[in-house]
C-alpha cells in the first residue's frame, strides 16, 4: 500500500450567533481549550466590528491509497483578539466534547452592559449640552453676552463630542430616534450675531496728546438697541494687548494706558469685543473702535562737543535730533554733552571692510551717560562709522535727559 499525507495540523470550527442584544460565538479546535477559547472570543469580536488580527497557516495534502489519489487543503489559525473596543463582560465557557473529538467553547457578550458606560456618557453629555443651551439663552435676554457667548461656545463643543462617542456605539449598538441630538444653538448664535452687530461705541476723549508713552484716563460706553451694556469685554491693543476692560452697569469701562507707541506710530488705539475672532467677523466687529492720539516731543537743546570728521559729527547730530535732542551753539543754559567715537577693524572682505563702532556721549551736568558698542561696514572707516550711527539707537540718552529737558 503506497500511502502519502501531508496531514492537518490543526482544524477550527465556529458557530455565530447574535439573539436580542446577547452576542454569541462558539468554536472549535483540536489544538488545545484556549485556541478554542480565543477563537470564540475573536467570533463575538468581530460580530461588534472590532479588529481582528490572525495569522493563519494553509496545509495542502495529497492522499494515494491503493493508486487512487485524493487531493485537500487544511487551515491552522492563530487567532490574537486585538479590538478596538475592550469587550468588557465577555463570558467564556468550556464545552464539554468526547474524548478525542477536540475542544470547544462558547463567548457570549451582553451588548447592553458592553456598551453602558458609552450610553451613560452620552446621556450625561445630552443633558449638558441642554443645560448649557438654556443658560446662553437666559444671559442673552439678561444682555450678558459674554456669558451666552461662552456657554454657547461650550455647547458647541459638547455636542461635537457627543457626535463622536455616538458614532462609536453606532458600530456596535442599535441606535433608535431616542439617541437623536435636538437643540437650537444655531437659532442663538444667529440672535448673538445680530444683536452684537448692531452695538454701538462711544467716548468723549477726543484730541489727545502725550508727551511720554502713558496716555491720560478715558472711558468707552457700550450700547445696544436697548441701552448701556453691562459686563461686557473689551480689549485695547496696538501691535500688543495693552489692558482688558469689562464694562461696568452703566456700560463704561475705563482705561489707564500704558506703554503705548511713543518712538513710532501707529498713533492709535484699537478697541474691540473681547470674543473670538470668527464671532467678530461675523458681526463685523473687528477693529471696531479707534481712538488717535498725537505725541508731544519736548525740544531738548545741548552743546553738543563733537571732534570727529565733520560728515560723522552731523550724521550724530541727525540721529540726536530724530530723539527731540538738537544741539545749539553758544547757549549758556544748555548742557554740554562730549562726543568720542573709537573704532576697531573686525574683519575685511575685498574693498570692504567691518568695524566695531563705539559711541559715547556723557554730560555730567544733565546727568547724561550713554555708550554703546555696533557693528558697521563701508569701503573705509568713516563709511563704516556712519553705517553704524544709522543702527544705533539712542533713546536711553533721550531717558536721561529727560528731568533736564521736562519731559
């Protein structure tokens, strides 16, 4: 008898089956208890639609008895649960088989407690989501807006994440009408929106001037068609923020502004909502106050001591007088401020070459004493002197001189 086989190492049986909300999987192997166990496990897994990885191993075989040949193929799967979902209350039982006959079991999944942690949450984020809503809703007709603003703001984001577990348990729960989300937060954004829009911003500062970066009190008043607004945000700005206001119950709110453009301009003040930016362009109230001003330069006049080369001593003098510090000539009542200029060669590059410039100013009588060390580049060392008083900036000079000056 001619007898060959290549045989099977191994051979799985499964039976689904899903009643109601209880999920089921039976399966078999004549490998070993586990193998069965975790194949009944992976059968109730994918059934919930989670991801099942397996490795599975195909065994042809040819059968020759007595010069008849019979061909065949067999399986052995190794089956690793990996889901996406933890299958908490998953129920594993042995079944009992003959002796010989292989290993059974069957999972069985209560969908009901699988999935009630995912319900109670979205139970708990459809009340929030309700509750939120009624509060922006009832700040709105109190007028205060920031409030409706932040709870709507809230909402919104609450109903996203409801939106997100619901589309997890839609894998793996049936959804009826019961889990459908109802609000009218569109409806209040939309009456945000157009009440916000028709606010109105008023201040009786007009014509300010400054003589220093701090400008001198002013209040804003902020209104609606019903009147003044209370407790409502206001943020000043001009490349920065420069303070944050809420109005008080008459509507105004007060600023004491500091450090504002004084060197260079702008020379205004931006008032706006303190909202989000996509609320602002959709009321159209982005920048929508501006309050100028003009800055005042006291004129400080100095003899002004300068032995340099003539085009060096004047290129000090402009930079000076851009700071409203101008020299004079003969005046007994104006400080005398000394000028030394030094310069050290850094390094040279065919016809040109880099300098470190050093400029110092002092004045004992005005309390002046200003150093300060650039770098420069020219064809030659006056070029490069130049280049470096053009980058030097000599407002702490400008600082020093102002209790002479009566700034």
């Amino acid at each position: 008898m001619n007898f060959k086989s290549i045989f099977l190492c191994a051979c799985l049986a499964a039976i689904p089956a899903m009643a109601g909300k209880i999920v089921t999987y039976t399966a078999t192997s004549k490998i070993s208890q586990e193998e069965a166990n975790n194949s009944a496990i992976a059968g109730v897994a994918k059934q919930v639609k989670s991801k099942i990885s397996a490795t599975q191993k195909q065994t042809k075989y040819e059968d020759i008895y007595n010069g008849e040949s019979t061909l065949g193929e067999t399986y052995r799967a190794n089956n690793t649960v990996k889901s996406n979902v933890v299958l908490k209350g998953v129920k594993v039982v042995p079944v009992k088989m003959e002796k010989g006959k292989g290993f059974k079991a069957t999972a069985t999944l209560d969908m009901d407690e699988f999935t009630a942690d995912l319900r109670f949450r979205l139970n708990s984020l459809k009340q929030d989501i309700a509750n939120l809503e009624k509060s922006s809703r009832q700040a709105f007709n109190d007028r205060l807006y920031i409030n409706s603003v932040n709870d709507h703001a809230e909402a919104l984001e609450k109903v996203n994440e409801y939106n997100f577990y619901l589309a997890q348990l839609a894998d793996v729960y049936p959804i009826d009408d019961s889990y459908r989300l109802q609000h009218s937060l569109p409806e209040i954004e939309k009456a945000l929106v157009e009440r916000l829009s028709r606010l109105t911003f008023e201040t009786t500062a007009s014509n300010i001037e400054i003589g220093k970066p701090e400008m001198p009190s002013w209040d804003i008043l902020v209104k609606d068609s019903i009147g003044p607004v209370p407790s409502f945000p206001l943020v000043a700005r001009q490349s920065r923020t420069l303070a944050e206001r809420r109005t008080q119950d008459d509507g105004v709110a007060t600023f004491n502004l500091r450090n504002v453009n004084f060197e260079k301009g702008p020379y205004v003040i931006i008032v706006e909502p303190n909202l989000p930016y996509e609320l602002l362009r959709k009321t159209g109230m982005v920048n929508a106050f501006e309050l100028p001003y003009k800055v005042l330069r006291s004129r400080c006049e100095v003899n002004l001591q300068c032995s340099m080369p003539s085009n060096v001593c004047m290129a000090i003098e402009n930079a000076l007088s851009k700071k409203s510090i101008f020299a004079t000539e003969g005046s007994a009542n104006s400080p005398q401020l000394k000028v030394d200029v030094s310069t050290s060669v850094r390094n040279k590059l065919g016809k040109l070459a880099s300098y470190d410039v050093s400029i110092s100013i002092k004045g004992a009588a005005a309390g002046a004493d200003f150093f300060s060390m650039s770098k420069g580049a020219g064809k030659n060392e006056v070029d490069a002197t130049l280049s470096a008083i053009k980058k030097t900036d000599f407002s702490p000079l400008q600082k020093q001189l102002e209790p002479y000056c009566g700034k």
